[in-house]
C-alpha cells in the first residue's frame, strides 16, 4: 500500500515503523501524540509548519523507503552497511534464506524477485519468497540475518 497525504500518522506508523525516522527528519514528531491516530500526514505536517512542497517531499522519501510488495523489510543499520557496501556498484544484494543466515550475493539470478529499499536494490531467491515474508533482515557484528 502506497503511503499517501491522507492517511492517519498512526496507521503509517503502525504500517511501517521504517517512515517515523523519515517524518523525524522533516521535523514531524507528532508520532506518540494522541491526535496521530486520526490526524492526516498533510494535516500533522502543516501544524508543524511544512510546505506542502515538504509534505510531498516527505511522502515521496517514505515510499522510496518502504515496500509494501516486498518480501522481507531492512533494518536501518542493514540499510546504512548496504549503502556502504554497494555505494560504487550497480548491482544490488541477493538475498537466499537459509535458516535465520543470510547468504550474500550481488548479482541477481533470473528468476529472483526484485525489491528497492531505501535505494539498494535488493534480489530475493525465488524459493525464499514465502519464508521470508514479514521478516526483516538486519545487520548486527559483522553479519547479516533475517528474524
């Protein structure tokens, strides 16, 4: 589901708890505030004094960040190492699951799923689909993992 101007804060947080770090940034910190779960993405950001250039920014920023066709979801600390890891390549990750171990690819195979978070292109082998739903892969001591 595609993040819009309409929805409840509440929900998009609910939805997608990767959007608060991106609502903080553009200066939205209505997040724990009771009027969140009925209060609009474009009314919470117009009381914080957003443009609606900056809502529409901001909005732009949270669904480039999520995806909700995806089968797993990255942590911000993945996100930052894959950022450093690929930051010269045009390649992306290839994700094949095998126990709660991730198995680090950076070419994609043909009939992998194709996913961008947060800008990284993220390759998912086709048989891991389905256990690798509602995850969410993290990076933690050096290595990275799906809980």
């Amino acid at each position: 589901m595609k993040i819009t101007k309409d929805m409840a804060i509440a929900e998009i947080i609910q939805k997608h708890p990767e959007a608060m770090d991106i609502m903080m940034k553009f200066g939205l910190y209505c997040i724990g505030c009771h009027v969140s779960a009925y209060e609009s993405l474009e009314d919470g950001g117009k009381a914080h004094g957003m443009s609606d250039a900056d809502v529409n920014r901001m909005i732009k920023e949270m669904n480039n960040a999520v995806n909700d066709n995806s089968a797993l979801s990255v942590s911000k600390e993945a996100l930052k190492k894959l950022r450093e890891e690929l930051k010269d390549s045009k390649n992306g990750l290839r994700i094949s699951e095998n126990g709660n171990k991730v198995i680090i690819v950076v070419k994609a195979e043909k009939d992998d799923i194709v996913l961008e978070s947060g800008g990284i292109r993220i390759f998912i082998e086709k048989k891991s689909e389905e256990n690798l739903k509602g995850k969410r892969l993290h990076f933690k001591d050096g290595d990275y993992f799906v809980e």
